[in-house]
C-alpha cells in the first residue's frame, strides 16, 4: 500500500506564495514521475507540474514562471513552489506518482489552495 501525505495549502492574497509538499510511503519501488494537478469546481482535473526521477520538468502553460516543482528522491517527496499567486490558481491540488515499471499511479488526498483578489 501506498501513502501519498500532502501539506501546505491554504487561504493567500493573490501576489503571495505557497509551498505545497508531498511525501510517499509505503510499498514504493521506484517513483519514476511525481507530479502535482489541480482541480478547480465544475472543472477537470488537469497537470500544473510533474518532474522525472532524472529532474526533467514539466509545466502547464498557465503557471509556467511562477510555479517551480522539485523533489528529493532520498525523502520521496515532491515540492510546488507557488509564486505570484491568481485567483485563478484557486482550486485543490493533487500529488501524484506514478510508481515501478508499470507506472503504477498514485493520488494523494487533495490539499485546499486559495487565492484571494
């Protein structure tokens, strides 16, 4: 079984920063991509960030400058760090691995990020 633990969401003025984190636990072989969505009412769940085990990144067009995922792959955990705070980044954020071979995917709970205008 694998554990996804999120942290770090919360109520910020639009301009400000948040760090989210995400630490994996549990039947973990080889995390090859950690990444994180969000998902905002009445809307689809779609990629802000993922990051390979190597380090190659990608973004969402929309937060790209202002967003900046890591990881730290001793720890097995995943960092967002959010600058420059919209409104429209309001929504909940999802970690997300994908383990093995396979590519096994993994979700964690959801953390709550809101910015207000």
């Amino acid at each position: 079984q694998v554990r996804l633990v999120e942290s770090g969401g919360g109520l910020v003025q639009a301009g400000g920063s948040l760090r989210l984190s995400c630490a994996a636990s549990g039947s973990i072989s080889s995390i090859n991509v950690m990444g994180w969505y969000r998902q905002a009412p009445g809307k689809q769940r779609d990629l802000v960030a993922a990051i390979t085990r190597g380090g190659s990144t990608n973004y969402a067009d929309s937060v790209k400058g202002r967003f900046t995922i890591s990881r730290d792959n001793a720890k097995n955990t995943v960092y967002l760090q959010m600058n420059s705070l919209k409104p429209e980044d309001t929504a909940v954020y999802y970690c997300n691995i994908k383990n093995g071979l396979m590519l096994t995917q993994f979700w964690g709970q959801g953390t709550q990020v809101t910015v207000s205008s």
